[in-house]
C-alpha cells in the first residue's frame, strides 16, 4: 500500500492524485486531525508528530511513504528519512523541479508560516537554477476559510488579493501553491495573482514522481498492486470531517479512527 499522511483533510488531494495516476494502488491515509494544524507548531514538534504518522501507516502495511504535508515535508523529511526503511516521497521538491524548468526566472511560493520559515524553497531552488529568485509569503487564513468551505466567496477573494499582493508587486511568472489546502482555493488564487501566472500544484508533481519511481522499480510497484482499496484513518473521527472528505473526493468512504502516539 501507498501510506499518505497530512496535518488533517488537505492531503486527500494527494491521494486523488493517485486515483487518478496510479489506479489500482492500495492507499492508507492518515489525517492527524486530533494535532492539526502543523503549520504553526515547532520544528521539533513537527518531527516528532510525522515520524508517529510514519509508524502508523507502516504498521498498516505501507510499503512506500507519501508526506503530503508542506509543513511536515519541508521539516521532517530528513530525520523520517534516517528513521524508516521505505521510501519517503515529499511534496517540496518535485515543486521545485516543475518551477525551474516553467519559470522565466521569478518565482512565487505561498504556504503556512511554517513552510515559509523553513525557507527549504529557496534552499532548494538556489541548488537547481541559481539564477531563478524565489520571493514567498505565508497565507494562514487560507487553510481555515477551505475548511470552512469559503473557496469562492468573496471575502476569500480579497483576503488572497491582500496576501499576494506582494509577491504581483515582485511580478512573478510561476506561483507554487506550497500548501495542501491551495489547490482548492485555485480560482480565487488565479482571480488575485492574474490570468499569465503558472500555477504549481505540487500534489500533481509529487505523484508523478512517484509514477516515475514505480516503473524503475516494478517489484514494488506488483506489491503496492496486490490491495486496491484505499483505507482512511483520523486521529480525531468527526462527523464533519467525514463530510468534508466525502466532498473532496468526490467518493463516499468510511472514515476509521487512528491511535496514535
Ligand atoms: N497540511 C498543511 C500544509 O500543507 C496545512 C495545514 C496545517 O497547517 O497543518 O502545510
């Protein structure tokens, strides 16, 4: 089975993601909704809580680990990375790579305060295209208005105006939408950053690296083949976080509860 786990609902993105790029792949996904958010706790605590993630889908039989969150994947990847033998994919760097190779040499990145902070998109993108400049602003409302379900109001509208107003200023050609949440705020994002900008959504990258991976090694691929049923846990079971999965996904799928820690 793929293991996926996020802060809570937004990484249900990554796993449409698979659906629809790697059907027929069992999936295990945990929402750590009792802890969320991520993106305002410490590097530590986000270390601490990923590799807890990590454990649980492992025990559920992962064989492969998809962090979908920005936060975590820009703060834990490293010590998840020494601490189990699968592999570990992230969402960072395969945003990166599709950037540099669409930018004219401006880039955008938008995420919670702690994606921000990490400053791993810079980083990372000075190692690939060091002539490529990279200008970010974290974005904190956007996660609670797309759990609120407020995607298309117009108080969002202005909010994302207010948010990335800076980052126009800096005329900016590609924007990564470093947040798993983003991708369902895309038209108010479009309608405030302007039509010619290149959107990133790094859930789309992420898999297809992924997809990549796979046919290099077609032995694992035959393993995570032999279930095909996705299985969702969450640290906190709420009737309204099973609603809102049944939305995003467009599927209705029961929601499990998950110790852990
Ligand atoms: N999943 C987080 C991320 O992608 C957003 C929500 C949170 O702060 O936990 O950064």
């Amino acid at each position: 089975m793929i293991g996926v786990f996020d802060s809570g609902l937004g990484g249900l993105t990554v796993v449409k993601e698979i659906w629809r790029q790697l059907p027929g792949r069992g999936v295990v996904y945990l929402g750590d909704t009792a802890r969320t958010p991520y993106g305002t706790k410490s590097r530590h605590l986000i270390q601490r809580y990923s590799l807890q993630d990590a454990e649980f889908l492992l025990a559920k039989g992962a064989k492969v680990i998809v962090v979908a969150c920005n936060t975590a994947s820009a703060q834990a990847v490293e010590a998840l990375r020494r601490h189990v033998d699968v592999p570990v994919f992230e969402v960072v760097t395969p945003a990166v790579n599709s950037a540099a190779i669409l930018t004219s040499g401006r880039v955008g990145v938008i995420g919670t305060r702690g994606t921000v902070r990490s400053g791993i998109y810079e980083r990372k993108m000075k190692r690939l295209s060091p002539q490529t400049t990279i200008f970010s602003a974290a974005c904190p409302l956007f996660v609670p208005l797309v759990e609120e379900g407020w995607t298309k109001r117009p108080e969002t509208v202005s909010i994302a105006r207010e948010y990335l107003r800076p980052l126009r200023l800096r005329r900016i050609d590609t924007l990564i939408l470093g947040c798993t949440h983003y991708p369902f705020l895309r038209s108010v994002i479009r309608q405030a950053i302007g039509s010619k900008v290149k959107l990133i959504d790094p859930a789309h990258d992420t898999v297809a690296e992924l997809a990549t991976y796979l046919k290099q090694h077609l032995e694992l691929d035959a393993v995570l083949r032999t279930k095909h049923s996705t299985s969702i846990y969450v640290s906190d079971l709420t009737e309204r976080f099973t609603a809102l999965a049944g939305d995003w996904l467009g599927r209705k799928l029961r929601v499990r509860s998950a110790e852990i820690g």
